[in-house]
C-alpha cells in the first residue's frame, strides 16, 4: 500500500528526516515511536501533503502512485487520512457541513455523485452511533469549544466518515485521560480491516495495549533505527530511548 | 488625492430641483450648501477619506452593471418601503404599530445635527451635501405596539446608475418598543442620510446589506440617537462595488444605554470600502461593543475605524473595539484603526486590531480532509466573517 524509500525531509529550512525507509501493506498497523523531534510528526505530515514539509530526495509510493506529487485534497481522496495532533478550530462551520462537504468533495473526485443532505445525515447517525459518541458533535462549530479528548474523538469520527485506506494517527493519544483513550481506541480498533491501514505516531506504549500493532518501528533523528513487535513497545517503555540513540 | 476640490454648489444648482417644502427645511439645505461652499471636497487629509479614493465620487459614468439578481428575502408580514427614483412606494396598508410620512413632513424639533464640536464632524463634507440635496426619503415612527418581530425594510431601488442621488430617512422608534429595520441596497448611486431615533428602553435590531457591483457606488451616514436604557443592535455587510463609504455614528443621550455592531467588509478587484463607526460616550455607564471582520481581495482597499469618545465624567463607560482582518493578495490594502478617546476616570476598554492572511493549517486540515483549495478558503472567510455576526 506505501512504500517509503530513502526519504530525506525538511520541515521549513530544517532537515528532519534523513533516510526514512518504511513499507505498509493492506491491513497492517504500524506503530511509530521515538523522542521528542525525532521527525514522527514531520512523517505524519509529509504523507498528507503538509504544505511547508517537503521532500529533497527519495519517493514515497502509495497504491502505485507517486503520492508527493499529489495535493493534500487529491491524498485525501485517494484514501489517505491525518489525525491532527492537534485538530484546528473553525467557528462558524458547523461539524455537519464540513463532513458532507469534505465527504462529497472525496466523491466527486472519485467521479462519483453527491450524497444527499438526507442520505449523509443517515449515514453519520449510524457512524457516531457505532463510536458510542453523542450526535450532538455534529451541530457544535468544528472543534470549537472542545475539550482535548473531544478533538482526538472528533478526529476519529471524521476518519469513520471518510472511511480512509492509510489512516496516520498523530500522537491521537496525547493529553486523554484513560476513558478518552478507550473511546479512540475503540473507534480505531472498529475501524480496522484487511485493507485499511495505519500508522500510529505515539510517544507512549499505553495506546498499544488498547491498539495492537503488528510492527513497532523507532524513529531517531529522522530514520527508523529499530523495528520490532509490540514487544519492542515494552522495551522502550521500561529502557527508555537513550540505548537506541547510542 | 490630497486638495482635491469639489464643486458643490455647482453641483447643487444642477441637481436641486425646486422643492415646494417646508421653509426650516429649505432654510436647512441652503444652509448646509452655503455651509460646503466654505469647504473643500473629500481629500486623504481627510481622516475618514485617508484610505479612500474620494476622486470616484467625480467619475461622470460608472461602470456598466451586470444584471445580477439582489433580491433579497424579505421577512413574512414585514412593512416594505421602496425607495424609488419616482419616490416613495408603500407596498401594502400599513399595520397600526407604524405610520410613515415623507421627509418634507417632519417635525422641525425632529430634525438632527451632528456634534459639530468633534473633529471628524467637521469631515462629514458628504453628508452635508446630503442635507443640501436630499430630494426624499421618509419619517417612520415605530409605536410600542409593534408586535414581537416586527420589521421594517427600506429598500433603495433607485434605477438611475450614473447621477447621485440624496435620500434621508428618519426612524423614530417611541418608548419601549422593539423593531427590526432592514436596510437592503438594490439599485443606484445613492448618497443617504438616516437619523435612528431610539426612545426610552427602544429596542432597535438594524441590519444593513450592501452589496454592490462592481462599478456601483454607495455612501452613508447611520445616525443613532439613544435614549436611557436603549438598545441597539447593527448587523452590516459591505461587499464590493466601486466605492462604499460607511459611517455610524453613535450619541449616547443618556445612562445605561447599548450599542453593538457587527460589519463584514469584503473587498475585491479594486474596490474601495470604508466602515467607520464613531460612538461618543457623553454620559454615565453606556456600552458599545464593536467588532469589524474585513476582507480584501486583487487590489482593493479596505479601511475600519472604530473610534469612541468617552466625556469627562462618563464614568462607568464600557468600550469594546475588536477589528480583524486579512488580505487574500499581496496588492489588497487595509487600514484598520481602533481608537480611543477617554476623558473620564473609571473607564472599561479593550480594543485590538489584527491584519493578516488565511491560517494555513486550517487551510491544510480543510484540504487534508478532501476540499479543495478555493472551496476550503471560502469555508475559511465564512469562518471569519461568523465572528461578526451578531443579529
């Protein structure tokens, strides 16, 4: 599904990634930790076409297509999906029009015709409902007054909605309490299918014992220096990162 | 721009015909045209004509329009009031909360002038020649048995593209009554003048639509008088057009009394707006809240200005100015100024002032999630206009 190869990256005038190689197949979960700045969000953003984060060598492959040569619309509607670390604000836009419209906007690109206003709202009330989260998300503004775990939810369910086939979860779990984290890693977990991938950027292995992975890999300084099972998750947990940094 | 002259007073031996009007009146706009004389025409010394190309109040023809429809809904069992080249056309028989009157008929202990001890009163050189040339306009008085929703739309529809046109109107609202005054442009390159008249505990939801084409031009004065314990609300929308040049200004005549406005300006091509609000607090334990959210576009120019003026001795004074603003291209201008003006002690004020471009990780979240560039900026600006929304 992607094939990351010999990346090097910066972030603004600074080089971030350097040598990131990482394959994803159909249904895989990919967990991605490492320090802080190690280049785990920078990753998570070039996929998704992040305006200022550009490549300077190397190619990235997604379902046979050069993905860096995409617009960040046209990734989306190709399948791939980015939760925000930290998921933006839009007053005045209610969650209901900015779901249908960035929900027809993936289908039209597809070449396919606009869901009705009717048909959609069916639609969402079915996907919240099977998140156990209240409908009453769909008619705040877009994370506007949100508490942190309601933006991580927020991120979830809009994933649930575009039903994406590379979902790259950003750090989804930080600043939840352990209930929020349940319910995200609910929603991913019902999310998950032979062929929808994703990889988590985390810092800890808490979300991996909601979430199991099938790899770990660390990032250090902007290449993956080690990759493991979940168990390499426990390692870090106890070692820490510094006997990979050495 | 600077010294630009105007000729007014041949301007007004052109373009005033002969009224057969009350002789106040008369004497009013003889006065205000012999008062201009003296004067000379809008220039960019000008405070409220700095950011303004006042040299397009001259241009002899204006850009042809496109016929584009500006029908605007109008509420269900609302009074309308066409303003019309002919004059005043009443659409229906009229409900017994309101009666309306031709401007030649108002009572003389109702006609309004500026404080002409401020500053800027002395810049309003336009609308004094509104006073000199109003050809109509109407008296509306709003009684309190206006029902709850009551609503009062003026429409300016005045067919004629090229030649100015001079329209006052005068809205008084009597003790505790509550209406909602629509003003929606249709048509015509109108100079007005409105007086609002807001009595004890009046209630006044204004809303003022102006969306012009692009070689439409648009001046106005909004005149608020308000009374102890008064409210009003004023929701504005300036889009487009050639040049709009808006200016409210506020009188608070007794204590306790509320002001908040709410104006969205967006600029495009080469369009020049201009939204000015003054608000003089001369008297205790008065609010006014004001937020502008503004947008300029190819090469057009905005300016905002919120300027209040609290008196020595309007304790109490409560004063909010929130101005924000962003250029969607490196030739589009704003100049965007709060002001404040305090002679008093214990004063409440806050006013900020921003100018900036789309955030562009709003822009990436919008495009990440599938819509497009120009589809996400336009979420974007309704976003930003939203905080300027206020009735």
């Amino acid at each position: 599904m992607l094939e990351i190869k010999d990346i090097f990256a910066k972030a603004g005038d600074k080089e971030i990634l350097k040598n990131l190689n990482l394959s994803v197949k159909p249904g895989e979960v990919h967990a991605i930790m490492g320090p802080n700045g190690s280049g785990k969000s920078t990753m998570g953003n070039l996929l998704a076409g992040m305006p200022h984060v550009t490549a300077t060598s190397g190619s990235v492959t997604y379902q046979g297509k050069d993905l860096l040569q995409m617009e960040p619309e046209d990734r989306a509607a190709e399948g791939v999906f980015l939760a925000f670390q930290y998921p933006v604000e839009i007053p005045g836009v209610n969650n209901m029009y900015f779901l249908r419209t960035a929900y027809n906007a993936q289908r039209k690109h597809r070449g396919e015709e606009n869901l009705d206003s009717a048909s959609f709202l069916r639609m969402v009330k079915e996907k919240i409902k099977q998140l156990h989260m209240s409908d009453d998300l769909l008619k705040r503004p877009v994370n506007v007054g949100f508490s942190g775990g309601e933006k991580k939810r927020n991120e979830v369910f809009q994933m649930a909605v575009l039903e994406p086939n590379l979902a790259i979860m950003d750090e989804t779990d930080s600043g939840l309490d352990i209930d929020a984290l349940r319910v995200v890693a609910d929603g991913v977990n019902q999310l998950r299918s032979p062929d929808r991938s994703f990889i988590i950027i985390t810092h800890y292995q808490r979300l991996l014992d909601y979430i199991e992975p099938d790899f770990v890999h660390v990032l250090v300084d902007g290449q993956i220096v080690k990759s493991g099972t979940k168990k390499l998750a426990l390692e870090l947990e106890e070692q820490g990162y510094g006997w990979l940094e050495n | 721009m600077a010294g630009l002259k105007i000729d007014w007073l041949a301007a007004a031996n052109e373009a005033n015909p002969e009224l057969n009007w009350p002789a106040w009146m008369q004497a009013k706009k003889q006065s205000a045209l012999e008062n201009l004389s003296k004067l000379p025409g809008p220039h960019r010394k000008l405070e409220l004509w700095r950011y303004s190309d006042a040299a397009r109040l001259q241009k002899v023809e204006l850009a042809a329009a496109v016929n584009m429809d500006r029908e605007l809904p109008i509420t269900e069992g609302a009074v309308v009031i066409n303003l019309t080249a002919k004059g005043i056309d009443l659409s229906q028989n009229l409900p017994n909360w309101v009666s309306i009157k031709p401007i030649q008929e108002l009572p003389e202990n109702q006609w309004f002038e500026l404080n002409v001890t401020s500053t800027l009163a002395k810049e309003l050189v336009v609308q004094s020649l509104n006073q000199g040339l109003f050809t109509h306009g109407v008296v509306v008085n709003v009684s309190a048995a206006a029902p709850k929703d009551a609503t009062v739309v003026l429409r300016y529809d005045i067919a004629e593209a090229n030649n100015w046109s001079y329209l006052r109107n005068v809205i008084n609202l009597a003790a505790d009554t509550k209406v909602i005054i629509d003003e929606q442009f249709v048509s015509g390159r109108i100079n007005v003048v409105n007086h609002y008249n807001v009595a004890n505990n009046g209630h006044l939801t204004r809303h003022q639509h102006n969306v012009l084409e692009s070689g439409q031009q648009h001046v106005s004065l909004q005149y608020f008088s308000l009374a102890e314990k008064s409210f009003v609300q004023s929701q504005s929308r300036h889009e487009s057009g050639d040049l709009q040049h808006h200016i409210h200004w506020v009188d608070f005549n007794a204590e306790n009394a509320e002001y908040r406005s709410g104006s969205v300006n967006k600029a495009g091509d080469n369009s020049h707006i201009a939204d000015i609000v003054v608000v003089n607090h001369a008297f205790k334990n008065n609010v006014s809240d004001v937020t502008h959210r503004s947008l300029a576009d190819d090469s057009a120019q905005i300016f905002n200005n919120a300027k209040a003026v609290v008196a020595k001795g309007a304790d109490g004074s409560e004063i909010i100015q929130d101005l924000k603003n962003i250029l969607l291209s490196s030739n589009a201008k704003i100049a965007s100024k709060p002001e404040l003006e305090v002679y008093a002690d214990e004063v409440v004020a806050a006013h900020g002032s921003t100018i900036g471009a789309l955030d562009e990780q709003v822009l990436f979240f919008l495009r990440s999630r599938g819509i497009g560039l120009e589809q996400a900026k336009a979420i974007m600006m309704v976003s930003f206009e939203q905080e300027a929304v206020i009735c």
